[in-house]
C-alpha cells in the first residue's frame, strides 16, 4: 500500500500527480458551482498547441534539460490555454456564436494546429517532440524530485489562492447580486477563476494529458457535491477525492503485471470516476441507494397506516382477506407485514388471522383519520373544492401533515368537528 | 512514382484538377491514383458528410453532444473491433472497421453515450454540463486503457488523436463513401423535417413529426460519421470539420442549404490546400507536415479571415452610415 511512497522510482510519479490533482480538483470545484465544467475541457485540449509551440521556441535557443521544459512547457500551455478563453468570449460577445458551438470550435482547432506544430517537430527536434507526447496521455512515470518541486509549488498557490478568497468566492458564486451590492469587483473575481482554472490545467496535464484533464476537474467534485452542500466542504472533498484518485490510479498502475500494462492518467480518470459513482449512489442523504430506500420506507408507513385507518374504521378488527379487498397487497407479504405491525405493537393477534388493534394503534389510526378529516374540511371550505373530490387529496396528505402544520390547520379553520361529509373528526392526542 | 512529388503548391492545382479529368474521360484508372488524390478524396467526402452533419449539430445546439460522442466513439470502435474481429478478421490493420462493425459501432457508442448521460441528469441528478464531462472523460479513458490492452501498440495513442491519413486506402474512400451517400439520402428524405424539428418543436409535434426520432438519428449519423473519419483525422479534429466550416458559412448565410453546400464547399477547398501544401512541403523544403493537422489548421484560418473581413466590412458599412446620416442633418 505504501509501496508508491517508499519506492525511489515511484515516489516522485506518484507524489507530483497527487499534488496536481489536488489543483485540479479544488479549481474544478469553482468551474462546477458555475456550471461551467466544459470549458475546462476547451482550455485543456488549448493547451496543447502551447506546450508544442514552447518546446520548439526552446529548442531553438537551449539545449535539452528536462527541468526547463517542465517549466517553458508550463508557460507555454498558459498562454495558449488563455488565448482559447478569450478567443471563447471574443466568438460569443461579437459574433454571437453559442456557447458550445464557441467551446467546440477552439477546442477543435487548437488540437489541430497543436497537432500541426507537433509533427514538425517530430521531424526536427525529436527528442523534444517526445517530450510533448508526454501531454497528450500524461506520463508520470518520467517524472523526476524537480518536477515534484515546481508542481508542488505550483498547487501550493492554488490552494492558497482558493483559501485566502474563499468568502469572496463563496459569496460570489453563489449571490452574485448581493457580491455587486457591496461592491466586490465581481468581473475581475471571475476572470481570476479562469485564469486559475487555465493554471491548473496547465499543472495537472502532465499526470492525466490533454484529453482527460477535464475528467479530473469535474469527476471529483461530483464525488464531493453528493456528500455535502457547503462550498468549504465542496472543496476539501473534492480535494481528498483527487488526490486519492491520483494516489490509487498509480498504485494500480504500478501493481499491474507486464502484459496489463496500462497508462496511468486513463487510471487516475477511472478511480476518479469510481469514487463519484459510488458516492452517488451511497452517499448518506443524496445517495440513489438511500433515496430509494426513504422511499420505500415511506411507502412502508403509508401502507402500515392504511391498514390501520381501515381496521379502525371496520371496528377494531381487521383481517388479511379485507385488507387485500381493499389494497392490492399480495397475501404472504401481508402475512409478514402483520407480523410486524404486531411486533411493533400496533396490533395484537385475535384469533387465526384475525388481528385487533392496540391501544397504541387505536391512537394512531384516530390521528390519521383526524388529519384525513381536517385536510377535507380545509380543502372544502377554503379552496373550494368539490366535496367529491376532497377524498383522493387527503388519502396523500394525511401521511405528510406534520403536528405543526395539524396545529396550524385546527386553528386556521376553528377546531372542526365534522368534515365535509358529515363524519366526526377525531380529536386525536399524540402519540 | 509521384507525380505530385516536386510540385509546387500553386502548380498542384492545374495537375490534380488534369488528372481528375482524365480519371472521369476514363483514360486514368482507379488503381493509378496518387495517394494524394486519394487523401484528397478521403478528407473531401468527410468533409461533405460533416457538412451536412454539421450544419444541424451547430443550428440545433448539439456541438456538445457531437464533443461528448466523438470522445466515446473509442470505446464502441474498441468494442465493435473486438466483437467483429473473430468474424471478419484483421484486415486494414488496427482498429479498421468494415461497414457491418462500422453501423454497429455507432450505433452502440449513440446508445451508451445519451443512456448514460441521461442517467446521470435523470436518475443521479447531476447537472446537464458535469454529466457529460464525466461521461466522455471516463468512457474515453476506458476506451484508451482498452485499445492499449488489446492491441499491444504504443503508437495507437497518438494515432487515435491525430489520425493517420498516410495509412488511408480504397477501403477506407469506400467506407468514407457510403457514409457520406447515407448522409445524403437522409438529407435528401428528411432534410424538411430536420429543419422543422431543429427550429420549431411545437409546430414539428403539432404536425405529428417525432422530434425523439431525429434527435436519435442525428446522434447515429455524428457517431456513424465520426467513426468514418477518425481514421484519417483522428477523434478530436473531426469536431473541427463538424464546426469550422459551418461556422465560416454563417457569415455569408442564414439559410440551411446553402450553409452545407458552403460549407461543403469550404472542406473540399481546404482538402485541396492541405493535400497540396503537404506535398510542396514536403518534397520541396523536406518539411513532413501532418496532412490532418494542416487540414484543420487551414479550417480555422479560413474561419479567422473571413471573420476579418466581416469586421472591416461592418465597420465601413457603419461608418458609411454615419457620414451619409451627418450629411441628411
């Protein structure tokens, strides 16, 4: 497990991708907020023409170092993935090109004059041109303690950038009106957003390439926007999912034996897709698993609460035969289901299939038959409803009214004591 | 023996403009084309199929889902080669897929593609624009690991950008061609209806024409028409042919036929540039330039100039209008 940490060979791979991920990720979480998460995309594949464009203009000029091409490359990307913003807001503002047709377009042509640049080079400077297939994929097994340095650097501003505006940015994002009103310079906040979303592309395209790089800006703060709703816990999530991401995309790299040889940035991607599948589908409130467990566990009371309704309506007495004619229920789950109310002290056993209701049971069925009664009495004498019609809106509601709203209800239309055909409510004690 | 070889770019144009003459009188056979012409040939008809493809992604608003699909289309190449491999074998080399494995394909990346992004918006709730990032970034990063795995070449990476249109042939100009005849049939049975479904909903669902049908057929033909040409271009410069010329159209058009007519107009005069420059490059300043690159580096150069000249023309225009305006009072 420890493994990437220990290991000299891997320890700067694995270390350099953990701290642009990181980059990546909390920026990615400032581009989602605004719904802008594509344009991430656009400024990566951007970024291409750049990174080819520096090493040519370095090759001409220095010799090889793979320190200064980190660097120049870096530069490079930069100022071409800023082009591509401008180039973006410049189509929109005067030509009124949409804002995907504007996105695709850049992101297209970039790639293709990166690429046109690319294969010359291929011809007169090989050796850097190898270096720049590094950043179509990313490839971090080459990387080396230097690169760790500057990448390390770089995600340290970024994380101090974000930290330091994080009110400005939070009531940016989030009340834009309100930000104006106090006077926050709201167009140069915005601009710094995407210049830092630029810079950390321009840092994480190393580790997971052009391509992908916008995989690594939105999948972790996805991951992150299913477990919470608050900006700072947005971010540190995000955070922790990136770089846990890059942690295990390389640990898998590594671990797999020759023949499975895979690149790590299409690794790092997955894991990065994995943790946000699994967050939404298990996160605690938002999750699918748990939304659709609520629901069935709603459904479960509603249908418990039903049967007690009709019990108490029939007497006291209630068998499975006359629930089903009355529910579409299948009998053995109605079995079980009676079981179970018994159990939790709703009902007590008869005779054979013959239950009673409790004192408890009593008292819930009058409650549900009260909140029945006043919802059609409110429905009636209020909202004018047709008193037909009343009695489906009530069967719903009368599972929902919360005490607070019953008490709200009871004052707003008097105490009734009838509802609208004539059947006595229930005064109805808590339970 | 190239004839093209040691030509300069200027003269390109009278040669290949002389042979294709021959080639139509029948005094020049199939099999006696230069690989330029055949490039040529190749980049002309995606060039037309995105045209036609293009102009309603870009009028429909559909440029992303045609950026999405183009990402994904690996994964249904990956899985259409490896499905239909044992049956027809490898020919053509890597990931060359015949029409049958072409039509599953894309019919199969279409599916998954707008299945899983609607999931995603639909049953996770997560917003329209995360959803399909995540999507095409994870499908194309499954679709990379997949190719690596299976075809054990480590050039495959930068082919499936960059395309490798030196390694076209007939079979691909027959494959491009069908594609493109597709297209065009369907232009030609449902070219109203498009335009219906693309510019009024309400009145397309009062007329009882089925808006989900077209939004799913459009999806085939990007994916059908993506697959096509990402042998010669590559996966993400085929977005190019899908935007650059309709985009440089627009200026001088707001009707849709036109827009694909010029705007197939415009792929065939960059293919002819490209191919040539390509040539003149290399065998006159030994300058080995990527066709495909330079092909979409000339799209957008169009693009760039013909926007430049709008501009000056709408400033001349408002600066006319300003002097005879002053010259009423």
């Amino acid at each position: 497990m420890l493994k990437p940490f220990l290991d000299p060979v891997l320890f700067a791979p694995t270390l350099g991708s953990m701290l642009m991920c990181l980059a990546s990720s909390l920026v990615g979480v400032l581009v989602f907020v605004r719904k802008r998460s594509l344009l991430g995309e656009t400024l990566s594949h951007a970024a291409y023409p750049g990174v080819i464009i520096s090493l040519f203009v370095t090759a001409l000029f220095f010799a090889y170092s793979e320190e200064l091409i980190a660097i120049v490359v870096l530069v490079g990307a930069l100022i071409t993935s800023l082009l591509g913003l401008y180039a973006i807001d410049f189509l929109k503002r005067k030509f009124r090109i949409y804002d995907d047709a504007a996105l695709t377009f850049i992101l297209a042509s970039f790639l293709g004059v990166g690429i046109l640049f690319a294969s010359h080079i291929q011809q007169s400077h090989a050796l850097w041109y190898r270096q720049s297939l590094l950043f179509l994929y990313g490839q971090v097994a080459t990387m080396r303690e230097g690169h760790v340095v500057i990448y390390g650097v770089l995600a340290l501003l970024v994380v101090l950038f974000v930290s330091i505006c994080y009110h400005s940015l939070l009531s940016l994002n989030f009340d834009r009106i309100y930000s104006r009103s106090i006077g926050m310079r709201t167009k140069l906040l915005d601009m710094l957003t995407f210049w830092l979303l630029a810079f950390a592309i321009v840092i994480g395209i190393r580790s997971v390439g052009v391509i992908l790089m916008s995989g690594m800006l939105i999948a972790p703060a996805i991951a992150a926007k299913a477990l919470t709703h608050k900006l700072s816990k947005l971010l540190f999530l995000a955070a922790l999912f990136g770089v846990l991401s890059a942690y295990l995309g390389n640990l898998i790299t590594f671990a797999l034996p020759l023949q499975f040889a895979v690149p790590t940035g299409p690794a790092i991607v997955l894991v990065a897709t994995g943790f946000a599948l699994l967050s939404l589908l298990f996160a605690p409130e938002e999750g699918l698993v748990n939304r659709f467990l609520r629901v069935a566990k709603f459904a479960r009371e509603r249908r418990m609460e039903n049967i007690l309704k009709l019990a108490w309506k029939k007497g006291q007495l209630i068998s499975a035969r006359e629930v089903i004619a009355h529910f579409p229920l299948n009998a053995l789950y109605l079995k079980f289901f009676f079981q179970k109310m018994v159990r939790q002290g709703w009902l007590s056993k008869e005779t054979k299939g013959v239950y009673r209701l409790t004192e408890d049971g009593v008292r819930r069925a009058e409650r549900i038959v009260r909140l029945h009664r006043l919802w059609e009495v409110y429905l009636f004498d209020f909202l004018g409803v047709s008193s037909e019609r009343v009695h489906g809106s009530a069967c719903e509601m009368e599972h929902i009214i919360t005490p607070e709203l019953e008490d709200k209800l009871s004052l707003l239309l008097g105490d009734p004591k009838t509802d609208p055909h004539a059947q006595p409510i229930p005064s109805g004690d808590r339970l | 023996m190239n004839p093209y070889w040691g030509q300069s770019f200027f003269s390109f144009f009278p040669l290949f403009f002389y042979r294709m003459g021959l080639l139509l009188t029948g005094r020049l056979s199939l099999s006696e084309l230069a690989p330029d012409e055949l490039q040529i040939f190749a980049l002309s008809l995606i060039g037309f199929s995105c045209a036609i493809v293009g102009t309603f992604l870009v009028v429909r608003k559909m440029t992303m889902l045609a950026n999405s699909l183009s990402h994904t289309i690996l994964v249904g190449i990956v899985i259409a080669f490896l499905v239909c491999q044992p049956f027809v074998g490898k020919e053509g080399g890597p990931l060359f897929l015949n029409l049958g494995s072409l039509l599953i394909a894309s019919l199969f990346t279409a599916l998954l593609t707008s299945f899983l992004t609607e999931g995603m918006v639909k049953v996770f709730k997560v917003q329209e624009d995360a959803s399909i990032g995540l999507v095409f970034t994870s499908l194309f990063a499954l679709g990379v690991i997949l190719v690596t795995l299976f075809t054990r070449n480590a050039h495959i990476g930068a082919e499936i950008i960059m395309g490798n249109i030196d390694a076209v042939g007939f079979k691909d100009i027959k494959l491009l061609l069908w594609i493109f005849l597709a297209n065009l049939l369907l232009l030609l049975l449902f070219g109203s209806r498009m335009v219906i479904t693309s510019f009024d909903e309400r009145f397309a669902k009062t007329v009882g024409i089925s808006l989900a049908l077209f939004h799913y057929l459009m999806m085939i033909q990007v994916a059908a028409t993506s697959i096509g040409g990402f042998r010669a271009v590559g996966v993400v410069m085929i977005l190019a042919l899908f935007t650059a010329p309709i985009l440089t159209a627009r200026f001088f058009t707001n009707k849709i036929f036109p827009t694909i007519f010029l705007s197939g107009f415009i792929s065939f005069i960059g293919a002819l540039a490209a191919v040539a420059s390509s040539r003149s490059l290399l065998s006159n300043f030994e300058m080995a330039l990527s066709t495909s690159g330079l092909f979409v580096a000339l799209l957008f150069l169009f693009f760039i100039l013909t926007a430049m000249v709008k501009c000056i023309q709408f400033r001349r225009r408002k600066s006319h209008e300003y002097s005879l305006s002053c010259r009423l009072r």
